[in-house]
C-alpha cells in the first residue's frame, strides 16, 4: 500500500511536472483578440494626420521594423543590425540586417530602407550605400538611435498611399480603417514565425465596453483606464501598467498675446487643484506634474510645482480689468476628459476665470494626452513641443542643465499646462502570456501565446 | 316728428333696451358663471397639482430613503470620519446609486456640506453644498423645491434629505427630480386648461426659462404664443410676492385670449426664495365665443324685435294715430275754409271723445258761420242801403230844389219861367246822370262775376296792364310816372280769371297813379313765394296811415275826393274769389305796395286739350 501511494505520488507527480512544463512551454496558434480606444485611420506610421497613440504605436510594432529599438535607454539591433556614428554624430551609418523580407516577398535593401527613411525625415540627408543606409545631418545628432527606433521612422515599402508593405510579425488580413484589423502571422518573418497564428484588434471601444469585454470573455488583451485601474479585479484578468509615459495637459491654441493674457494664462495654472483631480478623478493613478517630462525620463520634473495656489491665482486675476470665457475643448467621447474639464472649470471659477466647455472643433485651450515619443528625453520633450505646438525645443543639447533650460523655455511659453503624467493600463486575460509592454507604453506581442486560462 | 313715427321709436326703444337688458344680465350671469368655473378650475388645478407634489415628493423621499439605508452608504458614511475625508473611493457613488434609484439628482455630503460624491455634476465633489445650511437647519423632513446649479444650466426639482448618523458624524443624501415638462405632462388637465412653468432665476424674465408642455421639441417655443407675453405676469409675481391673475392675449382676436393665475413656488430656508411660478392658463375661447352667441342672439332677437315694432306700431298707429291723423286733417280742412269736414267716431275711448267734441265743434262753427254769413249779410244790406241812400239823397236834393224852383217860378215868375226852366233841366239831367252813374256802379258792383279759371300767366298780365296805361304815364297836365318792371321770368301759370286779374291790377294802377299827382315811379313786380305767385304794384306817392291802412279794402272808403270807394273793394273781391290774399304796406310819405299773393292751383284745372276748347269757346274771335 505505501509502495504503491508513493509510486502513485511520484507518477503523478511526473505527470503534473510534464504538464506544468508543457503549460510553461510557448504554444503556437490561436488568434489574439484585443481591443482599443484609439481608432487610427491609417497604417502608415509616417501620417501626421492621424494622432499619435500607443494603441497605433502598438499596431506598428505588429506590422513594421525599424532600424533599431529603443528601451530603457539603450539601442538594440533591429532591422540594422549595427551601427557607427562619425564626425561628431553628425553622420550614421547602419548596417542592414540580411534576408529580410516584406511582406509581399520583396527583400529589404538599403534604397528600400533609404527611401522610407527619406520619406519621413525630409530634413536628413539619406542615402544608401551597399546595404547599408547613411544619414546625414546638418548638426550631431547623438539621438539619432532613439529617432530612428521610433515607430514613425519604421522602414515600410510605399507601392502607393494605400498599398504600404511591413516587414514585422505579422502581415494585414482584414483592414477597416478606424475599425478592425485582422492580421496573421509572417511565416518567414526574420524574427521568427510568431507564436500567435493572429491578431483581432477591435479599435474605437470605450474603456467601459473593453473592461466588459476582458470579463465575458470576448477580447484577451485590453487597454483600461487610468481611473479604473484601482478597481480592476485580479479575477478578471492581469494588469499591467507603465510608467509615466502620457502627459495630460491644458495647450493653448495661440501663443500669448498680451499681458494680461499672460497673468490669466498663469492663474489658470494656479487654480487648477491636482491633487484632488488625481486622488478622485484619476482614483490616484499617474502623478500631478508641472513639467512636461515625468521625472523618470528627464529627472528633474519634480522641480517644477504641481501644486495649486489658489490666492495667488486669485491676485493675478484681480489685477486684469476684463477677462473674457475661454472655451476649454474636450475629446467629447472621453468621459474622463469630460470631468476633469468640468472640474477644471469650477477651479477656475474659484480664482475668477471663466471656462465654458466645449467638445466643437474651435476652443481657445484644449485637454490633451501627450504621448510620450520616446524615452529619450530630448526627442520626448521634442515630440511633446510639437504637439503642443511649440517650436522646436532645442536638440543640441547633452547635459541634463540643457535639457532643463529647453523644457523651462517651454513652459514659460505658456502654451502648455502640465496637470497629469499618466501611464498606461492593460489587462490580459489569463490565457495571454509572454506579453511585454515596452517603457514607451506599447505592448511588445512577438512572443505573446495563448494558453488555457487559468 | 309724426305721432307715428314717436310711437315707432317708443316701441322699437322698448324692444332695444329689453333684449339688451337682457343680453346684458346674461352675459353677467355667464361672466360670473365662468369666472367661478375657472376658479373652481384653478383651485382643483392646483390641488392637483399639490397632490402630484407631494406623491412625487415622496415617492423622492422613498428613494432616497433607500439609498440612504442601503449599505454602500453605510459603509461610506461609517469609513468618512470628520477630520480627513477621502472622497476618492465614493466618487462615483452618487451616479451609481442615481442611476439604480430613478433619481435625476443625488448628492452624498459629509457633515460640514461638503459634497463627497455628487450625480448630477460629478466633478464637483469636495465643493461645499450651497443649500447645505438650509437644509441641515431645517426640521421639516417633507420634500421641498429647490434649484439646482448644473455645469451649465440649472434645474428646478423637488427633493427630499435623509440624514445618516454615524458615531459623532453625519452624512447626508439628497436626491431629487426634475420639475419638468414631463411632471406637468403627468397632470391631469381638463379641456382649455393647462400648465406651464417658469423657473425663477436671474433678475430678468427670460423665455428660455419657461418650461411648456405643449412647445415639446421646439426650444424656440411655440411662435404663435411668444412666451415674453407672460414676462407681465411673471414679474408681478416677484414684486408682490403673492398669486396673481392675469389675461394674456395672444392675438387680436379675444376668443385667444387666456386667463392665467400665477402661483409662486418656494423653496426652504429661512427667506423661503421663490423658485418657480406655477401658470395655470384657462382659455377663454368658450366663454368667448359664448358671448358672442349671446350678443348674436341678442342682435336677432333685438332685431326681430325692431321689426316686430315697426309692425307693432303700424298697426297701432292703424287704430290709435289714424283717428288722430284724421282729426289732423279734419282740422287742416276747417282751417283751409271747408268747415263741413268731419271725422269718423270709432269707439269710445277718447279719441274716440275728441272725434266727436271735434264734430260738434264743426257744427258749432258752420252754424256760426251761417249765423255770422246772415248777419253779415244783414249787415251788408243795411251797409248797402245807408251807402245807397247816402249817396241817392245828394243829387236827390238838388232834384228836389230844382223842381220846387221850377214850380215856384211858374207861378211866381211866368215870364221867367222859360229861363228857369231851361237852366233848371240842365240841373236836373246832371243830377239824373249822376244818379244814373251811382246805380252804374252799383250794379257794376253786385255784378262782380265768378272768375272763370284759365291757365294764365301773370307776366303778361302784368304786362298788359302797364301796356293799357303807357300812354297816362305820360299824359300832358300831369308829372311823368315812371314805370318799372321787376318781373320774374321763372313764374309758372296760375289758375285765374285773366279778366278779373287784369281789372284788379288796373285798380291797383289807377290808385297808385291816383297817389302820385307830382309824378313818381311805379314797380309792377312779380315773384314766387312759397308756391304761391305774388304781385307787388308799389307807388311812391304820399303813403297811407296805419288807419287808412286797415280800412282801404272797407267798401265805399276812399280816401279820395272823388270816386266810390269800390275800386279796392273790387280788387280784394277778385283775389279773395281767387283763393288769394291781398295785403297793403305803407308808411307816410314813403309811397305803398299793394301785394297780391295768388295761389297756382294749376293742378286743379281740367286737362290741356279740354282747357284749349275752353279757351277758344270763352274767348271772343
């Protein structure tokens, strides 16, 4: 009997270490159903017409390579599997990776890659030469690896606007521009056949229905946000979170104009309460901020002051005679935006401004999620001034007083509002698993499979 | 005014003022009838009204009742304590709870007002509670009116507060809905009656602020009925603080007009605001439209009644005025000379009396008149026979002399006889002529004919006459008479006698003539006069006292050395036997006008043709 109750336990024990190991062990097929809020129109990582988003970011990741990637402050080898930087970081030379192909078979060369990069960099000068692809600029650029890790800067095939072939994971199946990908894994991707035999990408869902859909089972990997963090259940699935990497901002639409709008401008900064916005509204997600950069990438945000001071508000705008409504704009289908907007507006009111909300296309400021470009706190703090709509910040810079003087000229612009750093939120179902989110915010799925849930 | 038409009037004024004494008393009693109603109307109205409050009040307070006793709130209420409060957690209780109750309005306050959580404007939590002191204070645990500030509007609703006491702390909840059209949709509204409401906010009465069932879906309101007709209204009540009535007219035409009673609604507190008016509008369209049928009834039936007067009164006329208007005319007729008229007695009323006074009365006359004739006439005669022997003794007299002469010569004196009897028998055949002369005229006199009537035209009368006398105007041993002719050429044809006419202006002439032995001027004039035809012969002789005056026309008075006295006499008898009138002006030493007033009386001859047959028998050829 106990000859056999331990023969017994240790067969079974075999089997269930078999078993765990194969659970462990990544599993080709099934097709990966996520849903998003943003719903981009376009595929090409290089229109401008379509907002920036981590969601279009993520696509991107799915369909297109760039040279290099970026994470965590260090270049890795993408398509370019190295690279040298000479006279001053003025000119990069990269090195092509080889036996890559498009999607549509084509092999990737250096005019192939030259050409995209042209595409999307009108001021550099590239060219190729062999396989390899030479940038040149007209000041050092010691960015330029994290440029050209950004998903704009992916290298694509333009066979017209519409017809844009990848050389990622996956290839498109199905596109409804603003509505539904379909993608099926590359066979011959040079990274490998990808686990996962496909992606779903359901977009334009509210945070609401992709929660609901996470939970009835209808969707595997979803984006939740910042506000609803706090709630979600473990039971209903994994979250993840980011760091920082989205401002949430007030941006005006014209530059100062006047003196006293300058003082206003300032006591709309001062009035606005973030500590009782992010503790409520935010449910304590994400961090209030007066900078534009959080404080992980640049290192120094906290220097600048979050905190409100309404009496002072109050003094700047006693001393303008008139102030006339400003229209504060919204994202109309965001109901956070909505609040925070309203609140916003009551703050101000308290310190003697009028806010009227508006979700029309004409407003004189506006609520805005910035996200981060990079990691990089230059082409960050780049990417967040044209946004804003602010030139460009100074990109010559290498110490961290250059980088602290370009963001203080930012700011004292007074386009740009800072209220909120906010990271960003998915939850995956159980069954998802080897899914990474990138210190940019965007899901790295190469290696994702599905297993049985748990 | 005839009696007649008096008594028409009396009649149709009798009528008049019956039906519209009537209409009026009905349109008052049918005022007040509909004033009651409406208040009657108005008063259930706003029981109603009341009555729907306080259900839906307290179905408010039920929920918030529950909520409060539910346990999401408990827990909150235990977790908020009175120095820190973390409202992050209960953000989103207020909407959740809302949301699950039917509420349109749910704020959660801690004990000091703050709004931890709140439905209807989430993002103002942390923010204290306005009416928090209000409501705290107050005892009274009914629903109550009150405003509430949204983002951007704000919204009147009845609400109730429960308080939840933990420990030492408290928490609040009140919840409320909306004072909407869709509670004033749920009255039960009777015909022409409804409902609207006016949310009280802001100094000014605005439109916007109206709420009017029937406008669903227009924001404009209904074009027809502009709302700023009720700012009057409205503003009435904010000043006097009271429920006022007032009329507001939509169009020109009153059937549109609707009576509206405005009734202030109050919110808690110590200064109980007025929040809202309540408008209960009652169209006066029936009432209207009631009068009208009234005063439509009213015209016909004043009307039927004006005419059933004029048939009224002529019949009444036919037995009452006719025996009057035959008295009437009886007494035109004895007043134009026929005093035989006479006039028909019918009954024995008193018309009837003065039908028969008037007969004997008539009677009375003619025998007076006969009376007066035969006396006259007796007076006449015995007039005629002084005259007569007045005028027979003076040649008589001498006649006698002259005989007796003659005797007392032919005795006395035969050898002078021869003489005196040759000298005596001229005296005698002048005096027989005189005699001879007198009856002359006498007889002349007592043979004035009866005029035979023509149609004549005085003109020329008058014509021929200053023809005849041309000549002695200008006659030799006498001063020039200048004679002028004022005559009328419009003059139409009278009926007369032209012979006696002519006799009779010839009288005129030759007394005028007779008045100027120093010359002078004669006016043969002739005029109408008031469809009579009048001839004026004015001289400009020495004139007549107001004596003479009176006693010209008297037969044998003359004021004349010689002649009868007849001549005058002659021309009175000519225009009386002509229907006319003769009448002398005159002052001394200012000349006289003798005036002849002839009436036409043309209508009486016989016809044209006749007439000519006439003329051409009587006439000499």
């Amino acid at each position: 009997m106990k000859y056999f109750a331990c023969h017994w336990l240790a067969v079974s024990s075999l089997f269930l270490s078999v078993l765990a190991r194969a659970e462990t062990r990544p599993q080709y097929g099934g097709t990966l159903r996520v849903t998003t809020h943003a719903a981009p129109s376009t595929l090409d990582p290089a229109d401008d017409k379509a907002p920036d988003s981590f969601a279009r970011r993520s696509v991107t990741s799915l369909l297109f390579d760039t040279l290099a990637t970026w994470n965590a402050g260090h270049a890795q080898p993408g398509l370019a599997e190295s690279w040298q930087s000479s006279k001053g970081n003025q000119r990069w030379q990269f090195r092509l990776r080889h036996g890559v192909k498009f999607h549509d078979g084509t092999a990737l060369t250096s005019e192939i890659a030259a050409a995209s990069l042209r595409f999307t960099n009108p001021a550099w000068s590239v060219r190729a030469e062999g396989d390899a692809v030479v940038i040149d600029c007209d000041e050092p650029n010691p960015e330029m690896l994290a440029e050209v890790a950004l998903s704009r800067n992916a290298i694509l095939k333009r066979d017209s606007e519409e017809k844009v072939s990848g050389t990622g994971p996956f290839h498109i199946v199905e596109w409804q521009p603003g509505k539904k990908l379909t993608l099926a894994a590359e066979e011959d991707c040079w990274r490998g056949r990808p686990f996962l035999d496909g992606v779903e990408i359901e977009m334009g869902r509210s945070f609401r229905d992709q929660a609901t859909a996470l939970e009835v089972g209808s969707a595997d990997l979803v984006e939740i946000a910042p506000e609803q963090a706090h709630h979600f259940s473990p039971a209903k699935g994994r979250l993840v979170s980011s760091a920082p990497v989205e401002l949430m901002a007030l941006v005006f639409a014209r530059d100062v104009s006047a003196p006293d709008e300058k003082l206003l401008r300032e006591a709309l900064g001062l009035s606005v309460e973030r500590q009782s916005i992010h503790s409520v509204l935010l449910q304590g997600a994400g961090q209030p901020t007066g900078s534009l950069l959080p404080t992980w990438i640049s290192g120094f945000g906290f220097v600048f002051s979050s905190k409100a001071g309404l009496q002072k508000a109050r003094q700047l705008r006693d001393q303008v005679h008139t102030a006339r409504t400003w229209a504060i704009g919204y994202d109309g289908s965001d109901p956070l935006a909505r609040l925070l907007v309203e609140r916003i507006a009551l703050n101000a009111k308290d310190a003697g401004l009028s806010l009227a909300p508006t979700t029309l296309g004409t407003s004189d400021l506006r609520l805005v999620r910035i996200p981060l470009a990079s990691s990089d706190p230059w082409i960050a703090l780049e990417g967040m001034a044209a946004q804003a709509g602010l030139s460009k910040a100074k990109n010559s810079g290498t110490t961290i007083e250059e980088l602290f003087a370009a963001e203080q000229a930012a700011l004292a612009s007074q386009r740009v509002v800072p209220l909120f750093h906010l990271p960003v939120f998915y939850a995956a179902s159980a069954s998802l698993r080897d899914w990474a989110l990138r210190t940019d915010g965007t899901i790295e799925l190469a290696n994702a499979w599905l297993g049985a849930a748990k | 005014m005839t009696f007649r038409r008096k008594l028409l009037v009396v009649f149709a004024l009798t009528v008049f003022l019956s039906v519209a004494g009537v209409a009026l008393l009905v349109q008052w009693v049918t005022r007040n009838a509909f004033e009651k109603t409406e208040n009657q109307r108005t008063a259930a109205l706003v029981t109603q009204f009341q009555r729907e409050f306080s259900r839906r009040g307290e179905d408010v307070a039920r929920r918030v009742e529950a909520i409060a006793a539910s346990d999401s709130v408990t827990r909150m209420a235990t977790a908020l304590n009175g120095t820190s409060s973390d409202f992050a957690e209960y953000f989103d209780l207020a909407r959740v709870m809302a949301e699950n109750h039917q509420l349109d309005f749910l704020e959660i306050l801690d004990g000091r007002g703050t709004i931890v959580s709140s439905a209807q404007w989430p993002a103002k939590f942390g923010y204290p509670e306005p009416a928090f002191e209000s409501l705290s204070a107050s005892n009274d645990q009914r629903p109550f009116l009150k405003l509430e500030e949204l983002q951007d509007s704000t919204a009147l609703g009845f609400f109730a507060a429960h308080a939840i006491h933990v420990g030492d702390h408290s928490v609040y909840v009140v919840g409320g809905q909306r004072l909407d059209k869709n509670f004033l949709l749920a009255l039960d509204l009777p015909a022409d009656t409804r409902v609207l409401l006016y949310q009280n906010r802001g100094d000014r009465f605005s439109p916007e602020l109206l709420l009017d069932p029937a406008a669903a879906g227009s924001s404009a309101g209904d074009p027809a009925r502009p709302a700023e007709k009720f700012a009057p209204l409205i503003d009435a009540v904010r000043k006097y603080d009271q429920e006022i009535s007032g009329l507001v007219d939509w169009t020109s035409n009153r059937a549109d007009e609707e009576v509206f009673h405005a009734i202030p609604l109050r919110g808690v507190g110590k200064d109980r605001p007025l929040l809202g008016i309540l408008l209960i509008g009652n169209s006066r369209r029936s009432y209207v439209e009631l009068k009208r049928r009234i005063r439509d009834a009213a015209l016909l039936v004043g009307g039927g009644g004006v005419v059933l007067a004029i048939l009224l009164s002529s019949w009444a006329s036919a037995r009452v005025t006719r025996p009057v208007v035959d008295l009437a005319r009886a007494a035109q007729d004895v007043a134009s000379g026929n005093w035989s008229a006479s006039v028909q007695v019918e009954g024995h009323d008193e018309v009837a009396q003065l039908a028969e006074s008037f007969n004997r009365m008539t009677s009375e006359l003619l025998a007076q008149k006969e009376r007066l004739v035969q006396t006259e006439r007796v007076a006449a005669w015995r007039e005629l026979a002084r005259r007569l022997a007045h005028e027979l003794k003076n040649p008589l007299f001498p006649l006698q002399l002259t005989v007796e002469n003659l005797i007392r010569a032919r005795e006395q004196s035969p050898e002078m006889f021869e003489e005196i009897f040759r000298e005596s028998s001229q005296t005698l055949l002048a005096e027989i002529s005189n005699l001879k002369g007198i009856i002359g005229r006498f007889s002349e006199f007592s043979k004035m004919p009866q005029p035979q009537l023509q149609r004549v035209q005085v003109n020329e009368i008058v014509e021929a006459v200053a023809r005849l006398f041309q000549v002695q105007f200008q006659a030799q041993g006498r001063e020039a008479i200048h004679c002028e002719m004022q005559l009328d050429r419009r003059l139409g044809p009278i009926a007369a006698d032209p012979e006696l006419l002519h006799r009779a202006l010839s009288n005129l002439v030759l007394n005028a003539m007779d008045a100027m032995p120093k010359g002078g001027t004669l006016t043969l004039r002739t005029r109408r006069d008031d469809g009579k035809v009048a001839v004026e012969v004015c001289d400009t002789g020495s004139g007549l006292t107001p004596e003479e005056c009176e006693r010209i026309f008297t037969p044998y008075y003359t004021s004349k050395q010689h002649g009868t006295g007849l001549g005058l006499a002659i021309v009175q008898s000519v225009v009386s036997d002509h229907g006319g009138r003769i009448s002398v002006h005159s002052e001394p030493g200012k000349g006289t006008t003798f005036v002849i007033e002839l009436p036409s009386n043309v209508d009486a001859l016989p016809p044209a043709a006749s007439l000519k047959e006439e003329i051409a028998g009587k006439l000499p050829v």
